[in-house]
C-alpha cells in the first residue's frame, strides 16, 4: 500500500513535534508507603519530523506504548523513547504522563483515614544529547494572611493555595518527598476527612503560620534548592483569594547545576 507519509510535503519545514495525545492507560506508580501503586494515565507521545516527510506514523506511537506497559520510571521512559525514535525513524522522541497520585492522610487530630489525590505529570525527552525527566505536581494548601491578621481585633482571612512544582531531576525521589515540601510550606496541609477535633487542630494550628504567597514560594524553593537529586526547578504559587476578587501568585525558577545554590545556600 502507498505510503502517502513518506511524500515530500508542499510546504517543506521542519516540525519540532508531531503525535498523538491522551491515550488511556493503566499506569504502575512507585508509591513509598506500600511499593506501588496502581493509577490511570492519560499519555501523550511525540517525535520530530523532517521537511522532507509530509506526515508521521501515528499508529507506531500507538504500537510502542501498547508494548511498553510497565512501571514507570527513568529506565523504562527511556525504552518507551528509545522504541518510539526506532519505530519513527525520529531524532528526537517525547512522552508526557498526566495521573493523579493518591495518597491515605489520616487527619491531624482524630486520625481518621482519607485518600488525598495529587495532580501528576511526568515528561520524558530523548534526543542526542541524552534523557531529560520533568516531574511536575500540584499540592493544594492552606493559608492564613499575615497582614490580615496583624491588622484585625480576631480572625483573619484563609484560602486555599495551590503550589505547583516542575522539577527536573538527577536520581530517583520519591513524589511524596515534593507533596511534603510544598504541605510544609504553607500555613496547613489540607485534608479530605476532618472531625471537629481535625478542624480546630487545622485552625489552630494555620493560624500560627500565616503566611503570604511570597512566603510559601520561597519556602519551598528553599527546600527543593538542597534536594540532592534536583538540578532545575520552578515553582509557583496561586492563592484563591477568600475575600478579593482576583488570585494572587508568585513564582521562582532556579538552575542548580552549576550554582551556589544548594545545600542551603539562599535561593
């Protein structure tokens, strides 16, 4: 049969990145409480494509992740990549898994057990300079603003941040070892059961650390800036304000690779 592909294009420019998205799978997650973990990903592969070649193969995408099916990890990413580049003749070769990590949090006070859910995403690229990983995450938490607090005979106002993590990294770590810095950042973890008892340790407890964006996108830089395995990251954090009508967000990026920002040193 005609391999209508392989023509030469009408207008001959490279791509930077062709594929196919959201394909549906089971995915294997090392989990640190219980080994691993079984979680749902949606997928998304792609390759470059020369001038000369006016579509991809997008069935061979397909191929290759029905035959990967494993744990996922930086070696096996890579033989996922490595397969793709084969198969599409690439020079360069990308997989990008969205999922969400669950994790069982018992709640402050009561210790009552609930399943929290972490939005997830791995990316892996290969091309002839080597393999990169990106893991990126967001982790919800609480905060009290200080200003609000300083200013106010009680009370103060609370709200919901998310702070989202892209990490590049050197060695495996465990996504746990992010939720905790970022949970550790705040003024408060949130939780998805919670007794009286949990509310008024949660309260408490938030309100003796408030903290502003600016706080927490600092504290968690700081803690990913001495993570041994963590050579690259961004960080930023969006707070649902509680009582404006607009969000508020701050944002850190940092190479680590060859500064003086590790082990403790400012970021």
């Amino acid at each position: 049969m005609e391999d209508v592909q392989s023509h030469a294009p009408t207008v001959p420019l490279n791509i930077d990145r062709v594929g196919v998205r959201e394909l549906r799978l089971p995915l294997l997650v090392r989990d640190r409480a219980r080994g691993s973990q079984q979680t749902v990903a949606s997928v998304d592969l792609g390759v470059d494509l020369p001038s000369a070649f006016k579509g991809t193969h997008m069935s061979r995408f397909v191929e290759a992740l029905e035959e990967w099916n494993e744990e996922i990890s930086y070696q096996s990413v890579r033989r996922l990549l490595e397969n793709i580049k084969e198969r599409l003749g690439a020079r360069r070769a990308w997989a990008r898994f969205s999922f969400p990590y669950f994790i069982r949090k018992a709640a402050p006070a009561s210790g009552s057990p609930g399943t929290v859910a972490y939005a997830c995403r791995l990316t892996g690229e290969l091309d002839e300079n080597g393999q990169s990983f990106l893991l990126d995450l967001d982790v919800p938490v609480m905060t009290v603003c200080p200003c609000s607090k300083a200013i106010s005979r009680e009370g103060a106002h609370s709200q919901r941040a998310i702070v989202r993590m892209r990490v590049r990294m050197t060695g495996f770590s465990w996504l746990e070892e992010f939720i905790e810095m970022a949970e550790e950042s705040g003024s408060s973890a949130v939780y998805t059961l919670l007794k009286r008892e949990d509310e008024k340790f949660v309260t408490e407890h938030a309100f003796a650390a408030p903290a502003f964006v600016e706080d927490v996108v600092r504290n968690v830089a700081q803690r990913l800036s001495r993570h041994t395995h963590v050579d690259w990251f961004s960080v930023e954090v969006e707070s649902m304000e509680s009582i404006h009508n607009h969000n508020a967000f701050a944002r850190i990026e940092r190479s680590l690779a060859a500064s003086g920002a590790r082990k403790g040193a400012r970021p």
